[in-house]
C-alpha cells in the first residue's frame, strides 16, 4: 500500500520561506518520479514540480527560480523548498507519485 505523507506547511508572509516534506513509503522510491501539485481554492490542481530518478527536475514556470525539488533515496523523501513567497502561491499543497497516489495535503498560505 503506498502512502505519502506531506509536512511543513504554515502560515508565511510575502518573500519568506518554507519547506514542504513528503515521506513515501510502499514503492520502489529510488526508481520513482516525484511530484509536487497545488489547489488553491477554487482552482483546478495544478503541477508545481517534479523530479525524476537521476534526479532531473522540472518546474512551472510560476515558481521557477523561487522554488526547488530535491530528493532523498535514502529516506524515501521528496523535498520543495520554496522561497520569495506570494500571496498567490497560497494553496494545499499534493505530493503524487504515478499512478493515481496522492498525499493528504498540506495548506500553504502567505499572507501580508
């Protein structure tokens, strides 16, 4: 059974920072691609980043060079460090791992 466990959501103001963490478990997690979405309220879900198994990364272009995906194989963890913060970057953000495996979320809200 494949869980993903998300954390380090929280209350922000504009330009600061936090970093989300997802821990997977029940999958072959060094062979994975993982993902980071977002919904804000009202909105369809969105792709925020993902990063392969070598290791190669990807980004929206609305975060790009604030945001970054890592990976740890050796805690079965996918990391999002965001920075410089916005109100629009306020949503719950998913961990997802193909097919069809989501976490519970966590809420990220920016506020001034």
């Amino acid at each position: 059974q494949v869980q993903l466990v998300e954390s380090g959501g929280g209350l922000v103001q504009p330009v600061g920072s936090l970093r989300l963490s997802c821990e997977a478990s029940g999958i072959d997690f060094s062979r994975c691609a993982m993902v980071w979405y977002r919904q804000a309220p009202g909105k369809e879900r969105d792709l925020v980043a993902y990063i392969i198994s070598i290791g190669d990364t990807n980004y929206a272009s609305s975060v790009k060079g604030r945001f970054t995906i890592s990976r740890d194989n050796s805690k079965n963890a996918v990391y999002l460090q965001m920075n410089s913060l916005k109100p629009e970057d306020t949503a719950v953000y998913y961990c997802y791992v193909h097919p069809l495996n989501w976490g519970q979320g966590t809420q990220v809200t920016v506020y001034s």
